[in-house]
C-alpha cells in the first residue's frame, strides 16, 4: 500500500509530462480546419487571362479537385510550387488556382517565371472570398469532391509526403 | 541615477508611442460603430500572429476581419452572428475565450480539480503533521525520555 502511494506522484509525474511533450510537439499554426467535411464555400470569381469570364465552384461539380491558394508575394508558396507543377504533369486531377489578394498582372508574371500547374486560376483580389474558406497563411490547399465537400485541408506549403501520403489516397478513395 | 532617469525617459517615450499606435487607425467616422466593432474585435483572434486579438493587430487579415466585423454590424447583425460567422470559418480557435463542450472541458475545469486536489493534499499533510507530534510520546523511545526527563 504505502509503495503505491509513493508512486502516484512519479505516475502523476509522467503523466504530465506526457501531456506536455505531446503538446510541444504540436503546431500551434495548424488549426484544424471546421471546413473539413462540408460543402466548399460558393465563389463566382473572375479569371485570370480570360476577359470577362467567371468561374463558380459549382463550374467543378462531379469532379475531384484542388484548391490552391496562392499569391506572387507569397515566399512559402514557392517552395510548394515545384510540387504542384510535378503533380499536375503526373495526375488528371485539376487544380484550380485562387490568386488571393493578388495583383493579376504579378500573378502572371509569377506563373510565367515559376510554371503554371494550374487548370485555370481564379481572382479573389479583396480577399473577400478567402474569408469564407478561412484563409489566413498561404499557401493553402484544399481537396473537394465530386458533391462539393471539402475533404482536406492543408495549410502552409505542400511536400511531397502530403502529396503521395494524404491526398493520392483519398483520390483513390473518392473515386472509387 | 543617469540610469534611472534615462529608462523613465525610455518608458515614457515608449508609452506615449503605444498611445499614437492606437490612435492613428481608428477611421471614427461613425464612433458608436466602431466602438462596438472593437467590442467584438477584442475577443477574436488573429490567426496569423496567433496572440493577438485582431483589435491589436495590424496584419492584413486582421484589418479584413475587423472590416467584416464592420460590415456585418451594419447590415444590422448581432455579436452572436458574427462569432458563428468566424467559428464556422477558422474553428473555435479564433475565439479568446473557448466555449465550454467536450473538447474543452480540460480547459474550464482543470485548474478547478487542481485547486481541489491541492486542497485536499494540503489538508491531509496538515492533519497527519498534527497527529504525528503525539506519536513519539507512545513509542518506547518517548517513555524512556520521559523517564529520563523525571528528575
């Protein structure tokens, strides 16, 4: 009895402690999206290099596709770039692109320089439509299904284990 | 002393700058407005420098929320609406205060249970402590002393 007693404190000791350390672990910039699951937010947004069209996200429907929030002042999203370049020569999968908060012109001076992996890009300029998908550190991107629902979410720059270890999968998955 | 003074002009300086800070933004073209978008601003957080509230921030995102914030108020809709319009979009996280469910229970009573559990260990000490200075005097140590102590 008084041995165990003794040890509660050690036990409460680690427990804490695992508590804790799993908690530094944890990326506090990742905020687990409430959009996950849902219908994706309707947009009609202008496209760029296409006078006068518009694109809704309704345009996409019975498709598997991705978001991509990006923007030429974006650092982070360079880094990404070269990914969705790659995954868009290798996939059918289309990949919309959402200039946030973006001057067209530097858009397309950007993609020039860069690469366009993009199906088409749309133009959220004011950023009003970033809003309603709860943009708030580009690079995002966001994968929807042929209904409309969002099924993920990333926020901050692709890698390649996103690509090949989350969202292939749920393609696969989608699809079937 | 040259010391002392120089912070005092330092902090003095800094604050007065913070006050500037504050005022140069407020576009008080309608000051019963804005006093109840600053209301709500101070209780939802910026996402991009996570410790702020967008009231405190200047981020870009910030000036767009408080700028929804805004626009919303003036389309005639409550605090309520507003916070539901922002959870619905980047979760519970953008509220300062979390509200009270499953996920955040931890939250809201853990440093209750602690002050409980403190409590009760602390009163479990004290009476054991008070006990204990009793105990010596029924052991055959303490008869002996007391034997000892006699003459």
């Amino acid at each position: 009895m008084t041995a165990t007693r003794f040890l509660i404190p050690l036990f409460l000791f680690f427990g804490i402690t695992v508590f804790l350390w799993k908690g530094l672990s944890l990326n506090p910039k990742e905020v687990p999206s409430p959009l996950i699951g849902k219908a994706a937010p309707e947009f009609t947004l202008p496209i760029l290099n296409e006078f006068d069209a518009r694109l809704s996200n309704s345009d996409m429907e019975g498709k598997v596709w991705l978001l991509n929030v990006f923007a030429s002042w974006c650092g982070p999203c360079l880094v990404e770039h070269p990914i969705l370049v790659n995954f868009a020569k290798t996939s059918d999968i289309p990949i919309l692109g959402f200039n946030y908060k973006d001057k067209p012109q530097a858009a397309v001076q950007w993609l020039n320089r860069h690469g366009d992996p993009y199906e088409r890009v749309v133009l959220d300029i004011d950023g009003r439509v970033g809003l309603d998908y709860g943009v708030y550190g580009v690079p995002e991107t966001f994968l929807i299904d042929g209904r409309g629902i969002i099924r993920y979410k990333k926020i901050g720059p692709l890698t390649q284990a996103d690509v090949s270890e989350d969202i292939l999968p749920l393609i696969q998955e989608l699809r079937q | 002393m040259i010391k002392k003074i120089s912070l005092t002009v330092l902090m003095v300086f800094l604050v007065s700058n913070l006050s500037f800070a504050e005022e140069a933004p407020l576009l008080a073209k309608d000051p019963e407005l804005e006093e109840r978008v600053k209301a709500i601003s101070v209780e939802l957080r910026c996402l991009v420098c996570q410790n702020q509230t967008i009231a405190d921030s200047n981020a870009g995102l910030a000036i767009d929320l408080k700028n929804q914030v805004r626009d919303m108020l003036r389309q005639g809709m409550n605090e309520h609406q507003i916070k539901d319009f922002m959870v619905e979009r980047y979760g519970d996280f953008v509220l300062y205060d979390p509200p009270v469910k499953g996920t955040t229970m931890v939250l809201w009573i853990g440093p209750l249970l602690m002050l409980i559990l403190a409590f009760w260990m602390a009163v479990r000490i004290v009476r054991r402590r008070s006990r204990g200075i009793d105990l010596p005097q029924s052991s055959e140590d303490a008869a002996r002393a007391r034997e000892l102590l006699k003459d």
